[in-house]
C-alpha cells in the first residue's frame, strides 16, 4: 500500500562531516603532540568514518494492510501500530531542532519522532494516547494509505 525509504540529506553528512573533521583535527592540533600532518590523517579517518556511519541509516515506513512498521536501520529501532489501534492521523510541518532536537529516532513534548529530513509528518496518536510522528517526504500518500480499507491480507486467502 505504501513504502518509502528516506536516508539523512547530503547537506546534513556534508556538514556533520566537516564538523567533525575540524573538531579532530583542532583539537589534535591543540591538545596532541602528534605532528601536524598525523593530526590531518586523524581528523580524514575520523570524518571518513562519520561519513560511513551516516551514511548507512535510513528510515524506512511501511503501510501494509495490517499495521504502520517504522524501522530505523541499521540499528533496527522503531515500532508497529497495528492500524485498528490507530485514532487519528494527520499531516503536520515541524522544526527538527526546535522541536525534536534533531533528526533521527527522538522524543519530544508530545511524543516519539522518527525523521531523516524535511519539515513534514504525520501525526499518529493510538487508541491508547500513544502519539507517533513520522517523517515523510510523501505525508499525503503517507496518510492517504493509512486512511484506505484495509484489503485483505492476500497470504490468509482460502486455497480451495
């Protein structure tokens, strides 16, 4: 019914890369008695690292006729709401800093937020209060799918 996978934006590697880079090889050059050109290969291997790292997650969302799957991998955290337990779901715009303090899996005021970029979600609260957000690049088609009949599951069909 619906898929998307989303992976952290290469403005967002870029800059956590220079970043880290800079910090390493400052504070090598600061705090070290190694060499200069030593402290340079450092903060390369140290960025390349971060850069590796970054660059494996992704968040990946699925809608199938049963439950919503929210996986951040590679580290596998996430959640499944079975889509009966559901009360309401709604598009939302968000600031990731302001209001999560980042990007990734975080818990702000409200609730549990699973983003890799951009400044839209969906809004899930559950039958128990529970409340989900959902980064998305497509929330319409997020929602769209999560507001559909539930087909049925085609693997339960009766094989006469």
């Amino acid at each position: 019914m619906f898929e998307e996978t989303q992976r952290f934006s290469a403005v967002l590697i870029g800059s956590l890369t220079a970043f880290t880079g800079g910090l390493s090889l400052t504070v090598n050059l600061v705090a070290s008695p190694l060499p200069w050109w030593e402290a340079a290969g450092v903060a390369v291997l140290l960025s390349l690292a971060v850069l590796g790292l970054l660059a494996l997650f992704r968040l990946r969302t699925v809608v199938d006729h049963t439950a919503i799957d929210i996986r951040f991998q590679p580290l596998g955290l996430g959640r499944r709401i079975a889509r009966d337990q559901i009360a309401t779901a709604a598009p939302i715009t968000y600031r990731a800093l302001a209001d999560f303090g980042g990007w990734g899996v975080r818990l702000g005021r409200e609730g549990w937020m699973y983003n890799m970029r951009g400044n839209r979600a969906v809004r899930i609260e559950s039958r128990d209060g529970t409340v989900t957000f959902i980064g998305s690049g497509q929330p319409e088609a997020l929602l769209a799918a999560l507001r559909a009949e539930p087909s049925p599951d085609p693997r339960s069909s009766d094989q006469r």
